[in-house]
C-alpha cells in the first residue's frame, strides 16, 4: 500500500462499542487477556487440534460430550459449575492437550468472538502470542479492530494496555484516526517498564489474586510464551 492509503487501525474498548466500528472490512482482534486469549494461545501451543468457544456451559458440556471434547471455563474467574477444567493455562500442559478439543466457555471472551463473526478474519491476542499477533497483521495489510473483551461490557486495564502494546509495535504500518487507540498506547507506555505491578490496581488482578492466581496473572502478562497465532474458521480456534 502506498503511504496515503494505510489500513486504518482500531481499538474497540469494549463489546458495547463494537457496533460502532466497520467488523465486516477489517480483521478483529479479540483480546481477553486474563485469561480466556491467554489460554486459547496456550492450549494450541502446546498442540491443541483446535479450540472450540462457546457461549454457555449448557452448550460447552453438549458439544464436549458429543466429540470427546475436554470442557473447560470460568464465570466470574471461577470454574464454572458443571466443567472439570478452567481457564487457567496452566491446566493445558501438552501432554494433557496435545490433539485433544478443548471446548471452552468463558465470561467475556467468548460472547465477543461471536459478535464480531462478520468480520473479514477473527484471530485471538494476548501478551504469550503478541509477535505472531503483529506480524499478521503487518502482513495481511488490511483494516485492524483490535476488540478488548472487557469485563462485563467495562472497560479493563489488561485488554486495554494489550491494545496498545500491539498499537505501539505497529503503528508504522497503519494509519491511527482513533482516540481510544492513542489512550490505549498512551496507558501502555505508562506501564510498560513493569507492567505486572501496574496491574495490581485493576479490578480483574484483585479478583484473581483472591483466588490465589498471581502465577497465572504474570503468565498473561509475558510476551511470547505461546507465540501461535489462533485463527477463527468454521466455529473453531486452529493454529494459523
């Protein structure tokens, strides 16, 4: 593309906001940080057949019966009553993944990722798969919402300052009309030298750390642990 016609690039703060931005000519990113992306990454990485996001636990125990799937997710940061499995990528070492279905449900996460089905592509983002997250995006030079999962439709400092770290790595390539793109950014270099203790003033830190999962936190906070890029296709997460 020539310089004057950049792709655009777009923060969503929220799934309340997506219906203000194009879905159908841009690829969505859906980040939910803590920890449904982190997760998804984690499982393929670790050599997951493919991740199957569902919106209830109702629907995640039919489908995981039906194909032999390992159920898993979380309500409210908890295991969700009726799965054995949650949303802790700790739980999805490969030699309990590895070409297993994880079918999984979770707060947020996955009620975005079916709101934003008309887009061009779907991929998952968090700080473990953050390179294989911008090199597709540089590479596919089309239209970018980079869509925060939020929590309960409010906006969060983790999605957010995951938004701009991706803005910030790659805003050479696209062109930025976009002030919660500039703020995500802007939160991001406030943070970035230690991003960990930042967070410790977020509500969704407070809420895991009660339950004792500080391990899991800082996992979701490390770039590059999983570096694979999940990519939605047919109704489930595979590795691009």
């Amino acid at each position: 593309m020539s310089e004057n016609h950049k792709p655009s690039l777009e923060v969503c703060l929220s799934p309340a906001l997506l219906h203000l931005y194009d879905v159908k000519n841009s690829i969505v990113v859906i980040i939910d940080v803590l920890r449904a992306t982190s997760t998804i990454c984690t499982a393929l990485y670790n050599g997951a057949a493919r991740v199957i996001p569902v919106a209830s636990v109702e629907e995640c125990v039919n489908i995981g019966r039906a194909i032999g799937g390992i159920t898993a997710g979380e309500r409210d940061g908890r295991i969700a009553e009726g799965l054995v499995h949650g949303n802790s990528p700790f739980e999805y070492p490969r030699e309990f993944i590895e070409n297993q279905t994880l079918v999984l449900t979770t707060t947020n996460g996955t009620k975005l990722l079916h709101m934003a089905k008309d887009a061009i592509q779907i991929i998952t983002g968090s700080f473990p798969n953050i390179s294989a997250v911008c090199d597709y995006l540089v590479a596919q030079g089309q239209n970018v919402i980079l869509g925060c999962a939020a929590w309960k439709d409010r906006v969060n400092l983790e999605d957010t300052l995951f938004a701009g770290a991706v803005v910030n790595r790659i805003k050479a390539h696209f062109d930025i009309n976009c002030d919660s793109a500039i703020a995500a950014e802007t939160l991001y270099n406030a943070a970035k030298d230690d991003i960990y203790t930042f967070m410790k003033q977020a509500t969704h830190y407070k809420r895991l750390a009660n339950f004792g999962l500080e391990k899991d936190i800082q996992y979701c906070l490390t770039p590059d642990g999983a570096n694979v890029l999940p990519l939605f296709k047919n109704g489930e997460l595979i590795a691009g």
